[in-house]
C-alpha cells in the first residue's frame, strides 16, 4: 500500500542522518575495541563462576572493561542485578542515609522510580521510609531546566542530585551530554561535596561521551537495553567513583562481601560479546528510530525528536491523541516481531507503574528493549514509546507494515498525507 518509491525517498530524507550515526558508531566501536586491549581481555575470562563466586577473573575483567569505556574509576555489572530499576535503587541507598536529602532536577523521574523514593508510600522499605529527605525540581515551562529552581531547592541536607538523562514516559526531551554538563557544573558551583548521580538507561553509545566523562560521579543502567547489545539475557551495572562503587556493592551483596562475591553463572561471554556488539546495535537501533520519526511524521502522527533532531537516546516517541490508534499501533508492532508475534498485547496494570501501560515486545529477551519494542501509560496525550530493534531492517519492515496496517483499519487516512 504505502509505494516503494515513497519509501525509497523517506529513506533518502533520512540518509544524512544515518551517516552520522555510522559516524558515531566508529567512534564508540573504536573506543570499546580499545578498552578490550587495554584490559587484554582473553577467551580465559569467558570461563564463570558458581557458589559464592569469589576470585572470578572473567567478572572483574567485565567490570574493568565498562569502567574504562563508560569512564569511572570502577563498576558493577552483575547479572544479580535484576533491571535498571534495580541498578539505580542499589545505588541510591547506597549513598543516602537518614536524613540525607535527594534531589531530582530533571522533573519526576521514572515512573518505577516513585515506589523506591516512596512517593505515595511509606512502611514499604522506600527511601522515605528510611528517613531520606526527597524533592523534585520540575522542569520550566518550555522544558528547560530552571536553574533558578535547583538553587533554591538545594540546602544543607541535599547529598546527592539525580539526573535523568532519558525522557522515560515524559512528554519532554531527553538531555543530551552537553545540556548534562552544565547542570553538573551548576550543581558543583554550588557545593562540590554534592554526589551527581545519572539514570543512564538508554542513553548508553548514543553520544561520544558519557555522563561520567562530563563530571558525573555515578550512573546506572540496565544490560536487557544499550550495553548488553541485544545478547545479555539479564543484569545491570553502576559505574562511577571508586568509593561510591564500594558502597553500592556492599548494599547489592552485603558489608564485607561487596564486589568480591556475585556468581557469574556462565553468563561471562554473552556480557563481553553483548558489549562489543553495543555501539553497532545502538546505531541500528537509532537508524530505525529516524525512519520511524520520518515515516510517521509523513503519516500525520506528531513526533518526538523528529527525524532532523539531534539524539541522545534511543527513544522514539509517537503521540497520536487516539487511544485506539495508539493500542493498534502497538499491537501490529508486536505482529512483526520474531517472537510471539501472534500474541496481543492489551493495556495492563504493571508492577512500579501507577496507570495501565501496554508493552509490545516480542523480543528474544522477557521485556528486553534494546530489541523493538513499544510501550507507554495509556492517558492523553496517548504517547507510545518505541525503542529499539536488533536491526535497522527490522525496524523498518516492521514500521511499514505497522503503518499500513492502521491505514487498513481507518485509523490513519492516506488522503492527508502531503505529497513529497
Ligand atoms: C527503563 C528505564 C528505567 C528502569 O529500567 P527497568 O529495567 O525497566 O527497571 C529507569 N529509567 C529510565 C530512564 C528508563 O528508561
């Protein structure tokens, strides 16, 4: 339905873009192939470990290799580790005590982030329930950051700041290294001895620099998105300043374990490889992600960032003030993924979610969004979230016949679209 010769010139649209991310991939690739030099990493560091998991070679070659690329002084990367949810959780109690003040200046934060801040509930083991002070400074009208803001809100308690680099189901744009940059140098004019911790999830590869590089003193993320390059069946890492790494490591194990025990279950290869692979994933993902943003902006459906923005994430969010249309999107996403693509998603309650969510993924990995996916809270604007795909080829079948399938259904109309 939709022409090939209206396809071949989206892509020409897009093919500008698409040389910059190759650009990009060379860099990051060249930057990963480096570390695993540096660190002489061997095929004797794919051998695991089981029971406590001490003297595992092959888990602090892991952890040395993300240390170096991602640019801190240490890391963790466990597969003990559940999900980017937990990385971060892990890390925030690490550094807060009672009384302690953490202060988010990127607007709420993610979504499964409210329940372990206890936003709206206190005798859960939240960091409120521990007697950790928490505050947000929103974003300013035009989604900026208000400086102003930040100054005001910080005060003699505040002990770490939170950034978050992706916009997660936020109707804003991600931040990009640069715009990090500054608010961490705003943030240490002010006091030096505030601990900046960066939610890194999906921002991995996207940029030649990461948050740690441009004076963060912590990140986060999650293997099943970015760094775990589509291979990683689970885990999370946390990267940063040596003595903030030692004390996340002793709240994931226990004081006096911390890094030195943690089976790596024959997970070793799959965390090198996954890793290695990561730049070159990243850009496939980000390619599909542009020819979404082109394809669907062709279509009628508002897009953000469009396919001309500069990006910082893989994210690519679609509004389509329809609920409808918004479901059927994401229900035809899933009929084009390789697995359980004869399976329906339908809007659901989810665990550290507060409003039904539907989740397309039919991925090779449970929820893994480094492989196409689609998701987002269903409430107006009706926002999806799509991210991913382990190919650009993928995503771009998948997109098109997703398209015409809406068309099919009425719900996008061909008479609209603009000639080219
Ligand atoms: C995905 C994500 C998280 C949480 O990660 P999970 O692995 O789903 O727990 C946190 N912050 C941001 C910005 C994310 O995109």
């Amino acid at each position: 339905m939709l022409q090939n010769e209206l396809i071949e010139k989206l892509e020409a649209q897009c093919a500008p873009y698409f040389t910059s991310i190759n650009q990009m991939v060379e860099i990051n690739q060249k930057k990963v192939l480096n570390a695993f030099r540096e660190e002489q990493i061997g095929d004797h560091h794919f051998s695991s470990t089981d029971g406590y998991g001490y003297d595992d070679q092959g888990r602090d070659g892991l952890e040395a290799l993300y240390a170096r690329v991602f640019g801190g002084d240490d890391a963790l990367v466990r597969p003990q580790i559940v999900s980017g949810t937990h990385a971060i959780a892990t890390a925030l109690y690490a550094m807060l005590r009672p009384g302690d003040g953490l202060l988010y200046i990127t607007g709420a934060p993610y979504d499964t982030l409210d329940q372990v801040i206890g936003k709206n509930t206190s005798n859960t083991g939240s960091l409120k329930d521990y007697g950790v002070r928490y505050n947000e400074v929103l974003l300013k009208d035009d989604q900026t950051i208000d400086y102003e803001g930040i100054k005001n809100a910080i005060n003699e308690h505040t002990k770490v700041v939170g950034i978050q680099r992706s916009k997660g189901y936020e109707n804003r744009p991600s931040f990009t290294i640069d715009a990090i940059e500054q608010m961490i140098q705003f943030v240490k004019e002010i006091d030096e001895n505030i601990i900046v911790f960066v939610d890194n999830c999906y921002g991995e590869f996207v940029e030649d620099r990461e948050p740690l590089e441009v004076g963060a003193d912590i990140m986060a993320g999650s293997l099943i998105k970015n760094p775990g390059g589509g291979l990683v069946r689970a885990g999370g890492y946390i990267v940063g300043k040596e003595d903030l790494v030692e004390l996340a490591a002793n709240r994931l194990t226990a004081p006096g374990l911390g890094k030195d025990a943690g089976a790596t279950l024959n997970m070793l290869q799959e965390m090198y490889q996954g890793f290695f692979l990561a730049p070159h994933v990243v850009g496939e993902a980000l390619k599909g992600a542009i020819f979404t943003a082109r394809l669907m902006d062709y279509v009628g459906v508002e897009t953000a960032p469009t396919y001309t923005d500069k990006r910082t994430d893989i994210i690519q969010a679609m509004t389509f003030h329809h609920e409808e249309a918004m479901i059927k999107f994401c229900e035809a996403i899933q009929a084009n993924s390789p697995i359980n693509s004869y399976v329906a998603p339908y809007p659901s309650e989810m665990p550290g979610y507060e409003e039904k969510v539907i989740m397309a993924a039919g991925t090779f990995i449970q929820g893994a969004s480094i492989e196409l996916s689609v998701d987002g809270p269903i409430k107006p604007p009706y926002t999806a979230f799509l991210q991913g795909g382990l190919t650009y080829a993928h995503v771009k079948i998948a997109i098109i016949q997703t398209v015409e399938k809406l068309i099919q259904d009425g719900l996008l109309d061909p008479l609209t679209f603009p000639e080219l």
